[in-house]
C-alpha cells in the first residue's frame, strides 16, 4: 500500500483540477500504478544506501534482534511457580497500564534529551533490572520476604516503562530519517525492519534456550540463558556512533526545526 501512495514533500503545490483530469484523461490507471510503485522503490533504494540512513536503519536492527528469554520464563512461571491464566492476564493488564505510564514520563522528562542518550542509557539500565528476573528464578525473592506474584508484578512495571523510554525514541528516529517525498514508504519500510528484528531476536532466543536444555521442566540452565539475554543487549552499544548526527538532536528539538521548515515553506 506505501508503494501506491503518491507522495510529495510537505509545502509542495498540489495540483489543479484542470491538472488531474488531463492525467486521468492520458494513461491508463494500472500503467500510472505501475510507474508509481517503480518509482517508490527506485527512490527508496537511494535512500537506503545513503550512509546517514542505513547506519542507523542497521544500528537499530542490531539493538532489537538482540536475543530474549521470554519463551521459557513464561515455562517457568506456569510450570515452576504455577501461575494459571488469570494471573498472566492480571500481569498482562499492568504492563499495559505500565507501558501509558511510560509514555507520560517520557514526554514528561526525556522528550528533551539527545535519541542516541536516551537509547545509550536505558540499554545499560536494562542489565541489572533484566537480572533482577534470577531473582525469582532461584526463589531467593521468597527468602527476602517478597511473594512471587509481588515480584513478578513489580518487575513487569518497571521493565515495561524502560521499554517505552527505549520504544518512543525510535520511532522518532524512523520519522527523522524519511527524507521529503517518500515518507510513508521508508516509514513502513524501517517498522518492517524493526518488526523482523524482534522475530529475529525472539528466533535467536529459542536458539539458546534449545542448545542449553532448557525445556518446559528443566530449568537448571535459565539462570545462565537469562544472563546471556540480558549482558547481549549491551553488545550492539559498540556501533551507537552511527547514530551521530541524527540521534544527536531530542525529539522537541526535531519538532522545532520541522515546525520552522513548514512556516518557512507556507
């Protein structure tokens, strides 16, 4: 659909009635269809090889397909600590409610702060809160006096705000990055890519949990993948320098400049 969707740069002139039915009178629709979508991706593909934007379009994949244990932790929570639905649910509900808390403080304190800062930390603050999780895996949180239903809901609350905090500035940096006259299609092009990283990185998951052991009632080796998960995430830090130029910038000061550009043009 992004393919077929004529586009043109914010400020440009639309055409006159006059105009379109000359068009429509001169071609056929399918042909005008056909040289759209040839069009799009032509432009597409020079916009992908430009170095500031398959940098960080590269960065970003790295940074999401980065591997999780998330399959066999819920394994473990119904078939170790024996969580049923209703409470899966009950979490499902708080980290829902957890994630438009997220929203509310990221706009409330870090709409301010560089995209390539607010990325940097919240991946390093991911770490030690993601390894809270062996916590509960080795049941020491029950001998800290916290229950495990009380840990699992606390942890999904603040790991679910550190994911909006780190979800919120991509998809400004995806906005920053679509050049004037094919937005929507390098839009979808770069959710695509961030999507097929979490498949990825769910994928490599699976990998890692299948090569060490850990089935739905072996768990002696989810210590070990949780670990791997969560100390991986760190590794695609290394390549943050191909975000300089475009992640240098807050989203207000984005905001800014594309508010001026459209005064500037009308």
């Amino acid at each position: 659909i992004a393919f077929l969707m004529q586009e043109e740069p914010v400020g440009k002139l639309k055409m006159s009635n006059s105009d379109i039915e000359t068009i429509e009178g001169n071609g056929d629709e399918m042909g005008q269809a056909e040289a759209s979508v040839s069009e799009q991706m032509s432009s597409l593909w020079s916009a992908l090889r430009q170095p500031n934007i398959y940098k960080p379009v590269l960065f970003l994949f790295l940074w999401k397909a980065t591997p999780t244990s998330d399959g066999a932790m819920l394994y473990f929570m119904t078939n170790d600590i024996g969580f049923g639905p209703e409470f899966l649910g009950r979490a499902r509900l708080v980290t829902a409610a957890s994630s438009l808390l997220g929203v509310f403080l990221y706009n409330q304190y870090l709409k301010r702060v560089p995209i390539k800062d607010v990325l940097f930390w919240t991946s390093i603050a991911s770490v030690p809160l993601g390894l809270t999780q062996l916590l509960l895996i080795s049941h020491y949180n029950r001998e800290l006096g916290i229950p495990d239903g009380a840990f699992v809901f606390g942890d999904d609350v603040v790991l679910s705000i550190l994911g909006e905090f780190a979800f919120l500035p991509t998809l400004v940096l995806a906005a920053r990055l679509c050049p004037p006259g094919i937005e929507a299609v390098l839009f979808a092009t770069l959710m695509s890519i961030y999507n097929g990283a979490s498949t990825v990185g769910t994928e490599v998951g699976a990998a890692l949990t299948k090569a060490l052991s850990v089935t739905e009632t072996d768990f002696s080796n989810l210590a070990l993948l949780t670990i791997i998960c969560n100390v991986s995430s760190l590794l695609p830090l290394v390549l943050i320098g191909w975000l300089d130029g475009v992640g240098d910038e807050s989203q207000e000061e984005m905001e800014t400049e594309g508010n001026d550009g459209f005064d500037a043009k009308e």
